[in-house]
C-alpha cells in the first residue's frame, strides 16, 4: 500500500510531433492534499527527457477541493 504522508506521483503522456509529459504530485495521508505540485517534462523523438519545466505548487484550499468533487467525472 500506500505509507501516509508519502506524495504520489501521477502522469500524463501526449504524444504528437513532439511529446510532453504532465506530471504531478498528491501528498496521500490521513487529511486532504493542501497543494499539489505540477511539472512538465519535454520529450525528444526517442523519448528521452529534453527539458523539465520549474515544479509549480497549486494551493488545495476547501474551495478548489469542493469545486473538483463537483466537476469530476
């Protein structure tokens, strides 16, 4: 399983002339996510890393929490 307070990493690969990776990280424990952070990885032809953008922290406030229950799917 899972140890608390451990992130998860999550990704999301398009593939197309030229390729990225979506990256991101939720902090999985006892309480919900206060942020997540988001990165991108840039992909060349032989999907190798070329580039890693800067890692981005989103803030998770009840808010966003609330309105992302709602819009998932």
């Amino acid at each position: 399983g899972v140890e608390p307070n451990k992130p998860v990493r999550y990704s999301y690969t398009r593939q197309a002339r030229g390729s990225w990776s979506l990256n991101w990280l939720v902090p999985i424990g006892h309480e919900k996510p206060s942020n997540i952070k988001v990165f991108i990885h840039e992909l060349n032809a032989g999907n190798q890393l070329s580039h890693m953008s800067p890692i981005y922290t989103i803030e998770m406030g009840d808010e966003l929490l609330a309105k992302l229950a709602r819009d998932a799917t």
